[in-house]
C-alpha cells in the first residue's frame, strides 16, 4: 500500500481499498457522534438521539443522508478546536409507509443542537430538496437555538429557515416535532409550519425563557409552565398534538402522513376499506338528542361515520367548542369541522373560529374535502368576545371557507342559527351540498329570543305574559324553525334519514370528486387578521 501525504501527523492511503477504508471510517465518526458518554446524558435526559428518531420516523432501512461529511469553518472560543462532522443536525430523506419524505433532526449532542452557519446550510439544502421534489419535510428539533460564537451569521441561518417556510407554505406538507427546548427566534419556524407535535416534559417553545421573565416582570415560572406541551396545547394554541413519550408522538407523525398527498399538486391517498360504503348508522338516532339544550359528544357522530370509527382529531385540548380531525369516508380522505355541543355548547368563539379557520385553510390548500357538522347557537357573546375581536377572528372563518375550492358538504344536525350558520360553510358562502338531519332548526336565533323580540309588545300587554310568551314561541316555531322550511327554499339539498349519513356522504363525495373550481386570478387574497 502506498500513502500520500495529508499533514505532518498523517497519512493517508493512496489506493482505492485504502481511500474506501478511511471513508467508512469517517462516516463511522458521523455516525457515531461525540461517543457513548454524550449519548448516555441525552438518554437520561428521557430523550433519544437524532438518528434514534429518525429510525422511528421512517420505513426500516430507507433513510438517505445528504451532507453527513459537512463541518462547520467557524474560528474563535475554541469553534476550531472542535469541529465534528454533521454539526449538530441530521439531514435526509426516507420513506414512510412507502412515500417519501425529508427530514431532518438536530443532535442536541453536538453544541447542544445550536444551528450555525453550515448546520443552516444543511437545513437550506434539505428544504429546497423537499420543495423541489415536491415532499413533506419533519423537522425533529432539539436545539438550543443560534450558535452564540458565530453571531450574527447564526442569525441570517434561521432568515433562510423562515424563508423556505413561508415559500413551502401550502405547497408541500411541512410538520414541526418538539423533542427539546426551542427557544428565541427559533420559535418562530414551528409556527409557520402546518403541524406542530410536542412531548411533555421534555420539549419547551418560548420567545424569551424563564429567566428574562423573572427579571423583566417580576413572574416566576418553569420552562414546562410557560412553554411546555400542555401550555401550548391547551393555553397558546401553537401545538396541535402533545404526547407523553416520544414513540407514541413520532406514530401519530407517521399516521398524518398517511393522511396527507406529498404536495399540492396531488390528492390525499387512497386506502382500500373493508368498512361498506352504504353501512347503516342507526346509533346516530340516539346519540343526539332532539332537545337542543342537551349536549352530546360530537366526536360520537364523527367516529359512527368515519371508516372503522377512526379519525384524528387536530388541537383536541384548544378551543374545544369547535372539533377539527381527518378522517376517511370510503377510503377517501376528508376534513371534518364539527361544533362540540358539550363545550360551551358549541358556540363559536374567538379561539374557535381560529382554529376552523386554519383548518379549513390546510385542508384546502392540500385537496383535501371538507365535512362540515353543525350545532350551533351562535356567537358567543360577551364583552371580553367583543373587546377580543370575536367580529375579525369570525371573519377569519368566513373567508376560510369563501375561499375554499375543494368540495365542500355542510351537514346540520341540529341547531343552525343566526351569523353562526352562514359561516359555517352554508350554502350561500359555496358550500356544494347541504344536508339536514330531521332535528334540524335553522333560524336567525333560537324560539325564545326571537318571541321576545318579534312579540314585545303583545307579550307586555298580555293579562299572562309567560303564557303569551310560551305561544308566540310554539307559534314561532311551527312558521320558521320546523325541519324542512329551509328545504323549500333551495338552502338545503335534502332533509335525511340519519341512519343513512354515511351512505349519503360517501355518494355525495365521490359525485364531487372531479370539481373543478378556480378564484379569480390575483397574487393572493387579504384575509382578516
């Protein structure tokens, strides 16, 4: 064997067995990180490593790794003393269940995951490579944010991060995974991304962390109470999911997945279903109450008529009056907005048209149809929903849903009144089909409050007001609340027997499988804020 000279402490092998050794040796070192000992603290820490994750992330056996040689040319503090290989994040792309995905994981191992100059040149590159192969990208983050030693550099990496996002938006499937603090600016690439998942006790998000708190106001708090995953899933909204391991958390990332097309060009998947198309679902007769004032669960209704009962449900612990999932109906994947008439009775609320509204945006954006179940009362009124911009956020709602092409079927099972039944994707608004249960009341507002209104002045003069009362309510009832007055007019395709939603969706879908619709032609709209 011949050697060529490399430095005046090493050789290196000069033919090709030697080049392919030294090779193997060097991806060992990437792969292996700083050693066992690095390993063992994150362990202990209840976390696992990168490569750990992205085994659980991805089909057996089919990770690629693009740039694992890359090292950081950053000098001062010691940085050219210590120059592993990756620099603290792992970047690829695999498949799961079959499709492709890209992804990449920080190693909270090397600089405590801090992203500098090449680590944010790695994550640029496997975002345009997601982008131009038109593929989801997970980001599994565990950083502690810009690598202090490189200033402001550090600081131009995450731009980049923000910018791809933003240009990604919409067009590929984007999922943020916490699996460790993220903290400063860094926040901010989860929250442009559509889907964020964390894990409790071990992943944190905030701007400014405990400390500045404490110092600039005065407040102490731990890092889990004021940016843990319950926080953020229950308080913030800024989490969609929130998982009590990690294995649990990277299978439900997995499930979405399979729920999602790789871009927006593409449908949503289709699965083969055992579960019959025309399956009778006579638990619905009893599941929801004809009394309009007695709650039900409405992820019942959704999982009767869901292909083998399964969904997955978006934000379930924010804004629970309003029920965000994906299911599939016939194989068929679909977006379900349901009022959850056993939180706050439904109403529609500050946080809940939020939460709709993005939905209904995402689902758009991604070919995915939307299901529409409605139960609502209204707006929920109050000083605080007024002061709180309750009139902006509906409106955020309202446009979701105008702007939507997919196809779109409103269901009413019960109660339908006042702004409340227009925004939530009414006929009037583009909605392709509306069907009602037999329980349906769609009104300007409920019996009561419109007698009071309408018949003030005989209910005063009355010798038994709340007699009066009582009759101008049933009379009020029998003119314009009975089931099938919206049916007479054209608002509503088709009064139906409960038992037969599942059938009647699935038939009704598969009719608007190829709509076609386009907005009229502009750079983008200017939806409320």
């Amino acid at each position: 064997m011949t050697y060529r000279e490399k430095g005046p402490a090493q050789r290196v092998p000069d033919d090709a067995r030697g080049r392919v050794a030294e090779l193997n040796s060097l991806h060992e070192q990437a792969r292996n990180g700083p050693g066992d000992r690095a390993t063992e603290v994150q362990h202990a820490k209840g976390k696992l490593t990168a490569r750990e994750r992205i085994d659980l992330l991805l089909d057996e056996g089919s990770f690629t790794e693009v740039e694992p040689l890359r090292r950081h040319r950053a000098s001062g503090f010691g940085l050219e003393a210590r120059r592993p290989y990756t620099d603290g994040v792992i970047t690829g792309w695999g498949l799961v269940h079959g499709r492709t995905v890209f992804v990449y994981a920080h190693d909270f191992r090397i600089f405590g995951g801090a992203l500098g100059e090449s680590h944010a040149a790695k994550i640029h590159k496997i975002m345009d490579m997601a982008l131009a192969a038109g593929a989801p990208l997970v980001s599994l983050n565990d950083g502690a944010g810009a690598r202090i030693q490189e200033g402001v550099v550090a600081l131009a990496g995450y731009g980049g991060i923000f910018h791809r996002n933003t240009r990604a938006s919409g067009v590929i499937p984007q999922i943020s995974v916490m699996l460790g603090p993220c903290a400063g600016g860094a926040a901010y690439s989860p929250a442009l991304t559509d889907f964020v998942f964390m894990v409790r006790d071990t992943s944190q998000m905030f701007i400014t962390g405990p400390d500045v708190v404490r110092a600039v106001t005065g407040e102490k708090i731990t890092q889990n109470g004021l940016g843990g995953a319950d926080v953020h899933s229950e308080i913030s909204g800024v989490s969609h999911f929130a998982y009590d391991d990690e294995q649990s958390c990277l299978d439900d990332v997995r499930y979405l997945l399979s729920l999602l097309p790789g871009n927006n060009r593409e449908r949503p998947p289709t699965v083969p279903t055992t579960d019959p198309a025309d399956r009778r679902c006579d638990r619905l007769l009893d599941l929801v109450p004809a009394d309009g004032k007695k709650p039900y669960d409405v992820c019942e209704v959704i999982e009767e008529i869901a292909d083998h009962g399964e969904f997955m449900e978006v934000q379930e612990g924010w804004a629970t009056n309003v029920v965000c999932a994906l299911a599939r109906l016939g194989g068929e994947v679909v977006g379900v907005v349901a009022n959850q008439p056993r939180s706050l009775a439904g109403v529609l609320d500050v946080h809940a048209s939020q939460k709709a509204a993005r939905f209904v945006q995402h689902c758009d954006a991604f070919n995915i149809p939307l299901l529409t179940l409605l139960d609502v009362p209204g707006f929920l009124p109050g000083v605080g929903q007024e002061h709180g911009g309750i009139i902006r956020h509906g409106a955020k709602l309202l446009y979701a849903y105008c702007n939507a092409t997919v196809p779109r079927i409103q269901l009413i099972l019960r109660k339908a009144y006042g702004g409340a039944y227009i925004v939530m994707d009414s006929r009037s608004v583009g909605a392709d089909l509306s069907f009602a249960w037999p329980t349906n009341e769609i009104a300007v507002m409920g019996a009561e409050g419109a007698a009071n209104v309408i018949f003030r002045k005989e209910i005063a003069e009355a010798d038994d007001p709340e007699a009066m009362r009582a009759r101008m309510v049933k009379e009020y009832k029998s003119e314009l609340m009975h089931p099938y007055y919206a049916a007479e007019r054209g608002l509503v395709d088709d009064v139906i027997d409960p038992a037969e939603t599942r059938a009647v969706l699935i038939r009704s879908f598969a009719m608007l499988h190829t709509k076609q619709a386009e907005l009229p032609p502009r750079k983008h709209g200017n939806p409320p804020q």
